[in-house]
C-alpha cells in the first residue's frame, strides 16, 4: 500500500539524509547522487506529493500506465524516466513522451527512438543496460558488447547517450553488491577514455543503495523506501 502524504514526507526526509551520509562516507560531493523515484503501481497523487517536497526525476516501468500519470500531473515540470524494457511497437511513444530510457540495450531499439524523437524536443537522454552478471533472466546488452553499442548510439543523431544502467544480481553481502556495481564503473571509464563523454552510472535501489554510491552511481531508482511497499495489481 502506497504511504499516505506525512508518512511519504518522512520517507523522503530519511532517503535525502541518508544519501547525503553516504556521499560523505564516500568522499563525494553532496548532491553527487539523483534520485529517481520509482513510482510504478503507485498513484498519481503520491507522484504530486513527492513532486511538492522537491522530488522531480521519476521512472515507471510501465508505458501506458506512464502516459496516465504524466496526462494527470500535466502541469507539472517532471523529469520522465522510462526504465522497463523497451518493446518494439512501444518506441514511438516512448521517444514522445519522455525525457530518458534508462534501458536501451540493442541498437535496433536505439535507431527507432533516435527516429521517432520528435524534432521539436531536445535529445532523447539515453543509458544503455548492461547484463554485468550474464543472467539469463535479465534484459541489458553483454559485457562484452557494450563498447561496440555505445559508439554506435553516440552516432545517432536525436539520442544523447548519458551512460549505464545495471541491475545486478541479487546479492546481501555488502561486498558482493559492490562487485557488480564496480563491473559498470569500470565499463564506463573504459568507454570515457575512449573519447565518449558520459556522465552517468544509473544502479542502486533501496537494497543495496550503500553499495551503489560507494562504487560511483550518479543515479539511484528508490522505489520502496519512498512510496512503501508496491501495491499488488491483482488487488485494484
């Protein structure tokens, strides 16, 4: 059940306090961590809450049920990450109606978003997912494919390629989260020093949030320490 406004208030008080600990545990700037709000399954009304306490950036799962929100909350300035797979026959909308795809990892799907990005907004934001566990459960491109890929998007003309994304397995050792998260670091300083200029390290969610800013996220997809435990759909 998603908290209601004063429990959502505290929620966010305790996720901002916390992650500025963290960024001084990690010898990193205050404000060096984006939170993206992971508001799938949860209602609009406790997106516009989180939006009047000063959150912007939030991610859903879901196309459609993205477009309601965004359709409800439209007077509002948000910041729209889609983070769920991208299906084929979802691309247009997707390339319409957000800010960033989180989970580009082929470039068949980038090449249609790069088309289908209307000329009159500002470049797609775009990071690629990458599978750094080689799980056969997971979408995200190879390890190592990913340089090829990420060339190949930076080539294409309405997409700016921000960075990486990665889900790694599910680990409760501290140290085994960070094994993971340190794989995408790597990655992607590997792909700076070859000329592409990218800024950000998408990974992390309430779990194993220390782990990710200790090895560099820039962003972060809290979901449940936010708006609580995720409503079941088979319930509404």
């Amino acid at each position: 059940m998603t908290a209601n406004a004063t429990v959502l208030e505290k929620n966010f008080s305790a996720l901002r306090a916390r992650i500025r600990g963290l960024e001084r545990e990690a010898g990193r700037a205050a404000g060096s961590v984006q939170v993206v709000a992971v508001s799938k399954l949860h209602p609009a009304g406790a997106v516009r809450r989180l939006a009047a306490l000063g959150q912007r950036a939030f991610g859903e799962n879901y196309f459609q049920e993205g477009l309601d929100k965004q359709a409800q909350l439209a007077g509002l300035a948000l910041e729209w990450h889609f983070i769920g797979h991208v299906q084929g026959n979802k691309t247009r909308g997707v390339a319409e109606n957000f800010s960033w795809v989180d989970s580009v990892d082929k470039i068949k799907t980038a090449r249609r978003l790069s088309a289908q990005r209307p000329a009159g907004l500002p470049p797609l934001n775009v990071c690629l997912q990458v599978n750094v566990d080689d799980e056969q459960s997971k979408f995200g491109a190879a390890v190592g494919e990913v340089d090829a890929l990420a060339h190949a998007v930076a080539e294409l003309p309405r997409l700016n390629l921000r960075g990486l994304m990665a889900i790694p397995k599910l680990q409760h050792d501290p140290a085994l989260q960070r094994r993971g998260f340190a794989t995408l670091r790597r990655i992607l300083e590997r792909l700076c020093r070859s000329g592409l200029p990218l800024d950000t390290l998408s990974m992390g969610m309430t779990f194993d949030l220390a782990a990710a800013i200790a090895e560099g996220a820039t962003q972060v997809r809290i979901g449940t320490a936010l708006f609580g435990p995720r409503p079941n759909p088979m319930q509404k």
